[in-house]
C-alpha cells in the first residue's frame, strides 16, 4: 500500500528559527511530490512541486528536497515567522501508470512559530 | 491567474435535500478533482476528472453525484446526505494528465442535519 507519512505531528519554535518538515513515502515510483499550507477551515494553498527527475526546489524562504531512493522530502523554512503557523501537508502523486494525478497526503504537520 | 473558486462557502442542509456545490476555474486546466477533508484530518479524493470525463471514484457513496458540464465547471450534487458527511469539500485543478501542480479552492463547509 502506498503511504506517506509526516514527522513531526507537531512543532513550536520561537520566531526566527530555521526549521525542517520531513515527509516520507513508501514507493520511490513517483511523478512528482507537492508541499501545501492549510491555514485553519480554509483550502489548500501550493507551496512547492517538485518533479519526479528534481532533486530541490526553492521559492522565497522555503526549499523542498527529493531523495527518491531514499523516499524522502524534507521542506526547510528559513527565518519562521508567527504568518507561517499552519498546517503543512505533503502529498505524492505516485506513479500509477494513469497519471490522473492522484494525491496521496501525509497526515501533516501543524506548526506554532511564536513571537 | 490561479484560482480556484467555490460555492457556497457553507452549507447547511437536512438529510432529505437536494443541493449542489459548484467550483469553477479559468486556467485552462482539463484535470479536476473533489476531495473530502474531515476536521484534524488530510483531504481525501473523491472523484476525477480529466478532459470532462470522469476517469476515478474513489468508491463513493451514490448520494454524492459529480457532473462536468465543461471544461471550467464541476458540480457535486448531494442527495439523502448523512450527518458523518458533514465535512470541508474541497476542488482543485490542474493543467491536465502527466503531471503538474493542483491547485486548490477556499472549500464549501458542508453541515448535514
């Protein structure tokens, strides 16, 4: 079965530290791996894709990375800030031969950065 | 422009009604997708479609009915709702099949009574 799994459940830090969201996937066969923020009772907002043959992606203070053999992700946020508290849900598009785009997601990691 | 769009943002309806939920995108995108997220939980998929054809359901309940009429538009028609479907219904989009970034709409809060 495939899974994705999302370590730590949890996370407080205080404003300022840099810090790691780690996501971790049973199958290496994937399309490509999606990062999203889910801010309470609203929808999903992208973070970052990064495609099955990329290794990392960056977009402002945040950087993803791909370890397919490995079957790891692990998002770094730079400099956290209180805006940044959220959910933060990993997700794997596996590769299922259809390419429908199926998301499997990890069960997230809510995150606290206090001032 | 990456917008997914929903309505109603909520809805509160009887187990007896009739109501549908309605998400729009103009991207251009040929992929969408309903997803169901209950409260502490990640989103679940529900149905997909792609080029206005329904291509997965996640083995659904016949009370939900989705309906593609064109290529912006996907409804979720609801019907003899229970109240354990009370949930967040979320719509995403992408560009089509092979891969590529979903983008996802606010939600409609649904409440069954």
């Amino acid at each position: 079965k495939q899974e994705v799994t999302q370590i730590p459940a949890a996370l407080s830090v205080p404003e300022g530290e840099n810090l790691v969201l780690n996501c971790s996937f049973t199958d290496s066969a994937i399309y490509n791996l999606q990062w999203f923020r889910q801010d309470p009772g609203k929808g999903l907002t992208s973070l970052l894709l990064i495609q099955s043959s990329q290794r990392e992606q960056t977009s402002g203070r945040l950087n993803a990375s791909l370890d397919k053999s490995s079957g790891r992700s692990t998002l770094y946020i730079a400099a956290s800030q209180p805006g940044d508290s959220a959910t933060y849900l990993c997700a794997v598009d596996f590769d299922g031969g259809t390419s429908y785009g199926k998301l499997t997601f990890g069960q997230g990691t809510i995150l606290t950065v206090h001032p | 422009d990456t917008e997914v769009t929903q309505t109603p943002k909520h809805l509160v309806m009887g187990m007896t009604n009739k109501k549908s939920l309605k998400c729009e995108q103009h991207m251009g995108h040929r992929a969408m997708y309903w997803y169901k997220q209950k409260a502490k939980k990640p989103p679940e998929l529900m149905f997909v479609y792609s080029y206005e054809k329904l291509s997965i359901n996640e083995s659904v309940p016949s009370r939900f009915s989705p309906e593609c009429p064109n290529s912006s538009l996907l409804n979720l028609h609801l019907h003899a709702l229970q109240p354990e479907d009370s949930a967040l219904y979320l719509c995403a989009s992408r560009l089509g099949q092979g891969g590529g970034e979903q983008f996802f709409g606010p939600g409609t809060r649904l409440t069954v009574l």
